[in-house]
C-alpha cells in the first residue's frame, strides 16, 4: 500500500515538474522536436543505407555544403523573431558574391573588397528596414523590393559567371583542419562563430532582449525601448549576412554567378521554421535554426545518396514545412491556454 | 476636374498613359500597328498578347489579396499546369489533334484547381498564415512539376496547342481574348453579384464579416482557388508561348510582379476594397515598362532593377507618414500665405 502510495506520488511530481517545464519552455520545444526530427533522419539513414552515411567525412561535408545556408538562416532568424521577414536574403548574396568577384578580377586587395561587399549586402538591409520602420511598409514588400534591387545589381555587375583566382579567398575553402578523420575549413568556422554571435546576442544583450520585444508587441516602445533602431538594425545584420554568405559561396565554388541563389530565400525561411522559430514573431532560437539547416542539409545529402531525384528535397522539405506549422501552432494554443 | 483626379484610377492610369507617350515619342514605331496577312503587327499588341499569363495571376491574386491574404504559389501552379499539360500531349500518339490538347487543357486546370482547394483548406480551415500555407507549395510545387516531367524540359510540336499562345482571331491574338474573357468573368462575378461586397467585407474585418452572417471560409476557399485555376491556365499559355513545360523557369518571379501589379493599382495589401480595373492597368504598366526597359538596351536580366524603384516609389507614395508630412507643409503654406494676405488687408485701410 505505502509502495504503491508512494510511486503514485513520485508520478504525480515528476508530472507536474514536465508541466512546469511546458508551460515555462513552451516555446523551446519545436526545437526540441527539430532535434529530435534530425535524429530520426540520421538513424534512418544510417539504416536505410546500411550503415554508409553516418561517417566523420559525411559529416564534415555538411557543414562545409551548407555554411553559406547556415549564415542566411542566423541573419533571418533575427528578422523573423521581429515578425518580419527579409525575401532579398538570396539576391543580396548572389550581389555581394559577384562584386566581390569583380573587384578581385580588377586586382583589388581582399582587405578592401570584402569589407566593401560586406557594406554593400548592409546597405541593401539598411534600406529594407527604413522602408519597413519609416514609410510604414509591410516587410514582404520592402524586402521584394530589395530582392529585386539586388538581383538586378548582380546582373548590372556582370551577366556571367567570373572565375575567382586570389588565393586568401580561396583558401577559405581549400584549407581543411583535421582532427582524425573530421575536418572543418574555415567557412565552416566562420558559419559557427556566426552562430555563436547570434546566439549570444539574442540571449544575453538588450539589442537581444529588444528584439524579442518587438516581435511579441509593438506598443513596447512605451517601455523605453528603441523599437526604430532595432527594427532597422535586424534587417542591416540580415543584410551583412547576406554579404558574408556571398563570400563562403564564392569561394565555396571558386565562382560569382550571378543567378546564384535564386529561391534560396525560401530554404532559408523553411529551416528557421523548422528551427523552431515562429514566423509570427516573438519566439526563436539561432541554435534552434543551426538545427533547421543541418535537417535541411540532411534531407539533401541522403536523397543524392539514395540517388533520387532532387526534386524530391522540395518535396519533403515542403512536407515537413506544414508539419512543423502544425507543431507549432499546437504548441502555441496549448502555451496560450495555460497563461 | 478635381474629381478626375480623386479618382482611385487616375494616378495609374496616368502613369501608363505617360509611360506610352514616352515611348511613341522615343521610337515613332511604339504606336504603329500594321496589318499582315489578316494579322495585326505592332509593340503595342505585342504588350497585349505578352501580358495575357501576368494578368491572369494577377486577377486571381487581386480576389485573394482583398480577402487579407496573398498567394505566393502561383508560379509553382504554373509550373504544375504546364508540364501536366504537355506530359499529355507528348504521351498521346496524336500530338496535333484537337481532341488530346482539350483533354490536356482540361487536366491542367483541374490540377490547378485541387492546388488551389488545397491552399484554400490550409488558410480557411487550418487557419494557417496565407504567407506560409502558400510557402508550402510554392516550396513543394516546383519538385511535384520536376517530377511530372521526370526533370527534363518536355518539349511538343502540336498545332493546336501552340494556337493558344501564338494564334490570331478576328486580326487579335488568341491570347488577348484569353485575357478578356477573365477579366470579364473576374469582373462580372465579383462586381454584377454581392460576392465583390463579401469578399471586401471578409477582408476589412473577418470577424465582423462573420458576425454579420459572411461565410468567410467558403469566400477565402473559392479566392485562393480562382487564384489556383487562374494560375493553371496562366501556366498553359506559358507552356504553348515556349512550346516546352520547363518546371524551373515557368512562372519564377511571377508572384512578385503580380503582387507588384495589383499594388500598382491601388488595391491594399491590407486587404478589403479591391479594383479589377486597376490591377489590369498595373499589369499593363509592367509590361509597357518591360519593353520600354528592352528598348533601351537594357539586358533584361537587369530590368529586376528598374521595378525596384518603381517599387519603391509607389510604397513610399502610399505611405501614411509621406502624407501626414505633406499634409503639414501644405498646411504651413496655407497659413503663412492666410497671415500675409490679412496683413495686406491691414496695410490698405
């Protein structure tokens, strides 16, 4: 009788600390299912495939294939937790990739043509935002606006591809650090010191703390904070993103093409999603969309190994997509309830 | 006068009429049209049979726009429809009866229709965002395309479908009587029935709407599926135009130059009151600034450029903090001139 009393107990307070943690962590759990989503892919596939994909080089390969994605998803998740979004992410890289190209062609040092392409993907950021902020336009339409900008510039700078010979870029790509059979090149690092700057930033600063305030609440300027500056700012860091990731697909293909990128907006959008991170705003994580880009990734890398068509990646990137939404909102009414 | 230019329809209509009297003066040959072989010739009928695919999505996005939401899977409808179509056609043996293209035709936009009540179930009954209900098969859309065509370019010879695109009645082209009659049939039944009223109220205020007795969902339902089969047929004149189904290039951007097009004529993204007659004259616009960018010898890779700032100009034109800070310096204006001409008056007597 006592047993029985006391593992009815011991129940009743594990279940009620699970639900302290829901109702606290509520808007961590999509993430926690991407996690548990990537995991699934992994097992699966290492079934599937019989025992061929889970290796140290597969791996690697990952992060090196999807740094630039990884990049974009940080400087989205900013936009997105704001409640806005930035459809120019795709065009402003395949700019800055391009004219970082250019210029390199016409012998410009790296030390000046990267921090100009860098300014370039800002300043295309830094008009969506005053658009968005100042003049009261709906950030879908801005960031039309800069997509169109950006991707006509591309073509503006050069209508086919320009081959990139300077050695310090390419060595972004070339150089591998191993450590047994792992490695990681410094697009990777870069891609995750990305990371780790968002992430931080939006965790343990008041630009950060700001940020989530917008998303969750307009009227949050009556609090004293600087809702303008803010605003702009995510979509000048989306911007710079952009710019940077230009720089890892460049040297990732040794190549400025302009019609780089063309619907990579989409990905971008469909991994912070899946990350976790609510499109309605106010709620996100940049791990959460690290997770978001390794699923999509994955769902890459094992439809080329089971030698199905690409199309397939869409397809299942689509599905998935709606299955999130579906989780999410679940989560969200359930958390809304309770509060 | 002043109520011409209170018109909802002036300032795009102007801006079309100026950007054809640009052109006519550039290049004497614009306005020209020649009669050949029973066949009307010219740059302006040129814009006219061009414009037939924008225009139909643009009809169908301006239905779903006004009910407060936006379809981003238009394109990717596009897509589906054509290599539908032309997967038929190049599978039937007879490619150039008449017979086999109906049958194409007719699944295509059946095809488009069940996407588009599949839309219509994720924003009206899910209750899902319309921006990311439509991201799905915008997503989805292009690979369901890829795989129908087995991830070539499918390419036909068949008269009677190429008459659909390149194809003249009564000295016009086919395509131009395509584009007609939806404008009509978007035109009549929103604007003759009390659907035009519903779909505006569903958008202003869905709740009130509801309240009211206003079937919202089936109203959102039908927009986004008019959208879809609009979208479908789009996608065939497309197809016929190039005489291949290319599921990656049919259709891309064009949600963007749609959404372009029914902002340009004055229909709110806000959702609400809509104008049919502006969205038409917004899709002229565009396709008159494309061949005017062409004529420049812009690449038109380049054009994206140009439609930025056209963009640009039109949001910040419509924005409520440009008009508040006209509307001060007129009132400045008015009162500085107001306290000098007293002064006037004083210095008289």
């Amino acid at each position: 009788m006592t047993t029985l009393e006391r593992v009815g107990s011991t129940r009743e307070s594990t279940g009620g600390y699970y639900h302290t943690f829901l109702s606290r962590h509520a808007s961590i759990l999509p993430t926690f299912a991407a996690v548990a989503i990537l995991i699934l892919l992994f097992i699966g596939a290492e079934i599937f495939l019989r025992g061929n994909f889970i290796s140290p080089g597969n791996i690697s390969a990952l992060l090196l294939d999807n740094a630039y994605l990884l990049i974009l998803a940080v400087g989205m998740t900013f936009v997105i937790v704001t409640a806005g979004i930035d459809l120019s992410v795709g065009s402003v890289m395949a700019f800055t990739g391009i004219w970082l190209a250019k210029m390199l062609e016409a012998g410009t040092s790296p030390a000046i043509a990267i921090p100009a392409s860098l300014i370039g993907g800002a300043l295309v950021g830094l008009l969506i935002g005053t658009l968005v902020q100042f003049f009261d336009v709906q950030p879908f339409i801005a960031s039309l606006a800069g997509l169109f900008l950006a991707r006509g510039l591309a073509f503006v700078v050069s209508l086919s591809s320009i081959k990139v010979e300077t050695e310090s870029v390419l060595w972004l790509q070339s150089t591998r650090i191993r450590v047994g059979a792992w490695y990681i090149t410094p697009t990777g690092i870069l891609a995750l010191l990305v990371v780790a700057a968002g992430a931080y930033a939006m965790q343990y600063t008041r630009f950060g703390r700001t940020t989530y305030a917008v998303g969750g609440n307009r009227q949050a300027a009556l609090m004293g904070l600087k809702v303008a500056r803010t605003t702009v700012a995510v979509y000048v860091i989306s911007g710079v993103c952009g710019g940077l990731a230009g720089l890892v697909l460049t040297a990732y293909s040794g190549a400025g093409y302009p019609r780089n990128g063309v619907g990579t907006e989409l990905d971008v959008i469909a991994a912070v999603v899946i990350g976790g991170t609510l499109l309605t705003g106010g709620r996100g994580y940049v791990v959460g969309s690290l997770v978001g880009v390794y699923v999509y990734g994955t769902i890459k890398s094992i439809i080329s190994f089971m030698g199905a068509e690409q199309s397939w990646t869409q397809i299942v990137i689509g599905a998935l997509l709606l299955l999130f939404i579906g989780v999410q909102r679940a989560i969200v009414a359930r958390s809304d309830r309770r509060t | 006068m002043r109520s011409v230019v209170k018109h909802r329809l002036f300032w795009p209509v102007a801006a079309l009429v100026s950007l054809i009297v640009i052109n006519s003066v550039a290049r004497p040959r614009f306005a020209s049209i020649v009669v050949q072989d029973g066949r009307l010739y010219g740059a302006l009928i040129d814009i006219l049979r061009n414009s037939a695919p924008l225009l139909l999505v643009s009809l169908g996005m301006t239905v779903v726009i006004a009910t407060r939401g936006i379809d981003l899977s238009v394109g990717a409808v596009m897509a589906v429809s054509g290599a539908v179509a032309l997967t038929i056609i190049d599978d039937s043996t007879v490619a150039n009866s008449l017979g086999s293209v109906l049958v194409a035709v007719a699944a295509a936009v059946l095809v488009s229709l069940v996407l588009g009540v599949w839309n219509g179930f994720l924003v009206s009954a899910l209750g899902i965002q319309p921006i990311i209900a439509t991201l799905v098969l915008m997503l989805a859309g292009r690979g369901v395309a890829l795989l129908i065509t087995g991830g070539f370019i499918t390419t036909v010879n068949s008269t009677p479908f190429e008459f659909i695109a390149s194809g003249y009645v009564l000295l016009l082209p086919f395509a131009f009587f395509i584009s007609v009659a939806a404008i009509a049939v978007v035109g009549l039944t929103e604007r003759r029935t009390a659907l035009g009223v519903l779909t505006e109220a569903v958008g202003i205020n869905p709740e009130a709407s509801r309240l009211a007795g206003v079937r919202a969902r089936g109203i959102i339902w039908s927009a986004y599926a008019a959208s879809a089969v609009l979208s479908g047929i789009a996608g065939i004149i497309y197809a016929s135009n190039i005489k291949a189904a290319d599921a990656n290039a049919a259709g891309q951007f064009i949600e963007l130059y749609a959404i372009l097009a029914v902002v340009l004529g004055g229909t709110s993204l806000m959702g609400g009151k809509f104008s049919v007659a502006g969205t038409v004259v917004g899709v002229l616009i565009i396709q008159t600034l494309e061949s005017t960018i062409l004529f420049l010898g812009v690449p038109s890779a380049q054009s994206p450029v140009f439609f930025a700032f056209v963009v640009m100009v039109v949001v910040i034109v419509q924005s409520p903090r440009l008009h508040s800070v006209v509307r001060h310096l007129f009132h400045v204006v008015r009162s500085r001139r107001a306290s000098d001409s007293t002064r006037d008056v004083e210095t008289a007597i």
